[in-house]
C-alpha cells in the first residue's frame, strides 16, 4: 500500500513537472515581432540622444536636469530599491555555498549515571541542487533586480521630461504675466488719452468706458497667471529637491521657441521595445516563472551534505577532547506535502500568467499612448504654425487700425477692436507654443527607450552603481 502511494505521487511530481507553464518565451518573441512591425510615422529632424535636453541650448535648464539627476528624491528612493534588489540576489547566490558556521553542544543524559557528552567545532550543510530549486531562486532574484532597475529607469525618464516640462511652464507662464503686464501698460496709456479727449468734448463717454472695461479685463487676468508661474516654479523644485521660494530662475525666451528633435523613424521601434515599462513588465513575467520553477523543485527530492569538523568529549568514554570529523548525506522529499505544494504551485502560475497579460497590457498601452502622442504632436505643428499667421494678421490689422484712427478714418471702437484682436491673438500664440514644445516632450517621452538606457547608464556608472 505505502508502495503504490509514493508511486502515485512520484508520477504525479513528473506530471507537474512536464506540465510547465505556458512557453512565455515565444510569446515574448511574439511581441517583439509585433513591435518591430509598427510603423509610427515620426518626422525629425535631428536623432535624439541620451542628452536630448541640450538642444534647447539653454545652461539654466542643463544645470536643473543635472540637479534632479542626482537630487530628485524619488528617484534616490529607487537606488536603495536596487540596492535591496542586490542584496537578495547575493543572498540567492550564496546558498549555493555550504552554510554553517562554529557551533558548541553540550548534552547531559540520565541512564542511570549521568553521561554528558560536547562538541566544538564547525558545522555545515550544503544542499546539492539537482532539480534547479537554487538555481530558480538566483533567477527570480536577477529578475527582480531587472524590475528594480527598470523602475529606476521609468523614474529617471519621468524626472528628466518633468524637468523640461517644468521648465517650460514656467518660461509661459512668465511670458504670459510680462504680456498682460505690457498689455496693461498699453491700455493705461490709451485710457489717459481717451479721458482727455472725453473732457475736451472730442470723443463720447462709450469709448471711455469700452477702454476701462479692456484695461480691467487685463487686470483680472493678472493675479491667476502669476499663480500659474508660482505653480511652475514650484513643480519645478520639488524635482530638484529645492524649495520654491530659494529657486532662482532666469528668462528663457529661447527654450519656449526651440524645435528639437525627436526620435528617428527608424528607431522608433527599438525605442519602443527598450522602454521601461515594457522592459519592467518583462523582468516581472521571468520572476513570476522563476519562483514557480522553484517551486515545483519542491517536488523532488532534495539532496544535502552535513559536515562537522571539530573536537568531542565524552566523560567516561574519552579522555578529554579530541579530533573529530564527519560526513553525511542527507535525502528528503515532502510527499506528505504534495497537496499543499500542488496549491502552491497552481497559485503561482495564476500569478505568471496574470504578470504575462500584465507584460502584454504594457505592450498595447504603451503603443496606443506612442500612437496619440504622435498624432497630437503633428497636430500641435498645425495649431502653432495656425496661430503663429494668426498672430501676424492680428499684429498687422492693428498696426492698419492705429493709422487709420489717427487719420480719422475709424472711431476708437474700432481700434479698442483691433487692440483686442491683437490681445487674444498673443494669448494663442503663446498656449500654441507651449502645446507644441509639449508636443515634442510627449514623443520624446513615449519613445523613450533608446536614450532613457544611455542615460541609465550614464548614472549608474556615476553613483557606482554599473556591474
């Protein structure tokens, strides 16, 4: 009887063991023919680097990337996670050693006399991996030190497009208050003229009024756009690790106005298949079926060696201490745990399999987002090259309407018109910048693979921490 149940549960050790989890490795090449397939479509004109940020030519926002690169709280937190992450692949690693260490018994046993018995000396186990369970265990753990380094590298990409980013609010915003402050200015001046035309009986009381009405109109607007540059500036420190109120920034005209490039058609593809977060979701796929591997190891007998090499003592047997050593091995093997470890086993493949839809929901998010990013950056193109005629026209329109005011040929509602037409026109030109250059991080942001790995490695090689 006790015969047929172990040949039972030996076969059923076997079957477990052939029925491995689904064969992720050809769906992962699966998916990267998929990626390599894709077309996005993207125009540069210029390849993008792992310093793409130094095509604003700008040293202020070179040193604020610089800072957060090595400042940037979050991102500091991830290197004690990698940090974690080596620490338990050591720890993996090491378990192919034998383990021990120096050990002291003493043993006093009552068979009619006292008979006591010591030992000092060193003592270790090793334990033979014959069905890969240390093996599976060192796997898991490389893998989720890839998932800790890929996640520090989704962070460096999100810290370094958020400094940008940051930065060119700010730069916005700060041209948004410096032209509704020049805007006011206008207006005051106007106004002045326009109360003096209105007491000498030249011009009606409307068009002081429609005048007043514009110039507090400007006014409103002015305490909300210094809020907006108060809000940029302080996204911006948290990013450096600074407070708001010490960051010092200079106008940066240029950045605003600067075209740069975005990633080559050509290496659209393999920046997709290098993002992190795709690259995360893989490493956490190859954990999840590691740990079940190790697993079902559990399955098999395990194989040890237990050693001792020291001095022994028994009273009344020996006369004092002497040399001693031994070696034995050791097999077990938990067939009475078989229902349990199947469990075990079936629980960690629901998790493989979900962190493999996790991995194949990664893929499709991340090319739908590439996707729209690309379209709202041809789309930003038109928007800015719309507005950038529009506010030509507007400029000109006004220029036209302050010459035929002066003439007399028009009243003053229609210059105070064309003053506002121009005012909007500034306001557009300005938002359609901004979405542009925001366009342009948005396809820089998606496309992130190949310089988010150069410059990964650049930090890791500066803090020391490149193998």
């Amino acid at each position: 009887m006790l015969k047929r149940a172990v040949s039972v549960l030996l076969g059923a050790a076997l079957l477990v063991g052939c029925a491995a989890t689904p064969d992720y490795e050809l769906q992962q090449e699966a998916n990267e023919r998929y990626l390599d397939s894709l077309s996005f479509g993207v125009q540069s004109t210029d390849a993008t680097t792992a310093e793409w940020w130094k095509s604003y030519e700008d040293d202020q926002l070179n040193q604020l990337v610089e800072v957060a690169q090595a400042a940037n709280l979050d991102l500091l937190a991830t290197r004690q996670r990698v940090r974690q992450a080596l620490a338990d692949l050591g720890a993996d690693e090491n378990r192919l050693l034998p383990q021990g260490g120096v050990t002291g018994d003493y043993e006093a046993i009552d068979r009619n006399s006292v008979q006591e018995s010591s030992a000092v000396g060193l003592a270790a186990t090793w334990e033979v991996d014959l069905f890969g369970r240390l093996r599976a265990l060192i796997d898991a753990g490389e893998a989720n030190l890839e998932v800790a380094l890929n996640n520090q590298r989704a962070v460096l990409r999100e810290v370094t497009v958020g400094v940008v980013r940051a930065y060119l609010e700010w730069e916005a915003a700060r041209q948004r208050v410096q032209l509704i402050k020049a805007d006011i200015r206008a207006l005051e001046d106007t106004r002045e003229v326009m109360a003096l035309r209105v007491e000498e009986g030249i011009s009606p009381n409307l068009d002081l009024a429609r005048a007043d009405t514009l110039l507090e109109q400007q006014r409103a607007k002015l305490p909300d756009a210094r809020a907006q540059l108060y809000r940029a500036k302080a996204v911006l420190s948290v990013l450096v690790n600074e407070d708001p109120e010490s960051l010092a920034l200079k106008p940066a005209p240029r950045a605003l106005a600067a075209s740069i490039g975005v990633p080559e058609a050509e290496r659209a593809n393999e920046a997709m298949q290098l993002r992190a977060d795709i690259g995360g979701a893989l490493a956490a796929l190859a954990r999840d079926v590691a740990v079940g591997n190790a697993l079902r190891a559990e399955l098999y007998p395990q194989f040890s060696v237990k050693g001792f090499l020291g001095l022994t003592n028994v009273a009344e047997v020996s006369d004092g201490f002497e040399g001693t050593g031994s070696i034995a091995p050791r097999i077990s093997w938990s067939l009475l745990s078989y229902p349990v470890i199947l469990q075990r086993v079936e629980s960690q493949d629901a998790v493989s399999e979900e962190s493999y839809i996790r991995y194949r929901q990664t893929i499709i998010d991340a090319v739908a987002s590439a996707r729209v990013a690309v379209f709202a950056y041809g789309r930003a193109f038109e928007a800015d090259q719309a507005t950038g005629r529009a506010f030509d026209a507007a400029n000109e329109s006004l220029a036209i309407a302050r010459t035929m005011h002066r003439e007399g040929a028009i009243g003053y509602l229609d210059l105070l018109d064309a003053n506002r037409t121009f005012i909007s026109a500034q306001q557009d030109r300005l938002s359609a910048r901004l979405s542009y250059a925001a366009a342009q991080l948005g396809v820089i942001e998606e496309f992130s693979g190949v310089w988010s790995s150069e410059a990964h490695r650049r930090m890791l090689k500066a803090t020391g921490g490149e193998s």
